[in-house]
C-alpha cells in the first residue's frame, strides 16, 4: 500500500509528464556549471538562483558540504565538464546547531549502541559560523587536488528569511 506522500508522487509526475517535453536535453549541464547547496526543504534551488532544466547541476546535501559532494563535484566536472562551483550555505542552517558528539549521542539514543558504533568515525561536518564555513569549504576545494586550478569558486550565503544571496568573500 502506498504512503500519501508516495500517492502525491505519483499524481503530481502524472500531471508533470503530461506536458513534458524537455526529454531531448543534453547530459552534461549547457551553462557548464553547478551548484553545490543545502538539502534544508526552504530552498527551490531553481527558482531562488534562476537554473533552467538541463543548465546546472545541483547537489544538495546537509549543510552544503563540500566535503560530503568531493565525489559528486569530481564527476560533474571531470566526467561531464563543468567548469565553475557555486557554494551557498544559508541561514539557520540546522548544521549550526550542533557538534558531532551531539548527533552521535542522538543516533545513538534514538537507535542504540550497535548503529552508533556503525557511525564511530562519521564526521556530521557541522559548522559554528556561517560565513567561515562558506570560507572553509572554498578552501577545502581550492587546495584539494582533484579540483582543478582553473575551476571557478565563489561561495554565497542565501537568507531564507527574505530569499535574497549575498556572496561571501
């Protein structure tokens, strides 16, 4: 039996395919370049920086890390060819809310001494300051060596509350 968010799936792509008729784009994004973002359900990554199906690519994951997207970030420039990266963390971001050994005493909680021993070494990659963990992950990827050099980089900060980008420095 279908959950009702597995229904609305389902009812909502019917109606999507119904009037679908970008199936011809290219794999490798047109504007070659993609945008590295937080998963936080408060940001229509499309909508909010102006991404048009089959432009960019997209990652999305807790907080934006860098770190967490090394592997996505290799493939979409090495494998299909974009050339600059767009980091843009937000405000109240829930990754600043809390340290490693607080996540992992909650796992270990909420599903006992087996899954947390499973999670030991996992880095949650939380981050204090906002602006320093934009900072800190544009180093990561400029000094990493998988990154190429002629890469561009610019790190963004998006305000959920009035959805406006500011970059950061």
């Amino acid at each position: 039996m279908a959950s009702p968010i597995q229904e609305h799936l389902e009812k909502t792509n019917k109606e999507y395919a119904s009037n679908f008729t970008q199936g011809h784009l290219a794999l490798p994004p047109a504007k070659k370049y993609l945008i590295l973002t937080c998963m936080d359900a408060r940001i229509d990554p499309a909508s909010a920086f102006g991404i048009t199906l089959g432009d960019a690519h997209v990652i999305r994951n807790a907080g934006a890390s860098a770190r967490d997207a090394l592997r996505s970030l290799i493939i979409s420039q090495q494998l299909l060819g974009t050339r600059e990266i767009i980091l843009i963390k937000h405000t109240g971001c829930g990754m600043s809310t809390f340290k490693d050994e607080d996540a992992h005493a909650v796992v270990k909680k909420n599903v006992g001494d087996e899954a947390a021993k499973s999670i030991e070494d996992l880095k949650f990659l939380a981050f204090p300051d906002l602006e320093q963990g934009v900072r800190d992950d544009l180093e990561f990827l400029k000094r990493h060596a998988a990154i190429p050099e002629e890469i561009t980089l610019s790190g963004w900060v998006y305000e959920v509350e009035s959805g406006k980008v500011r970059r950061v420095e």
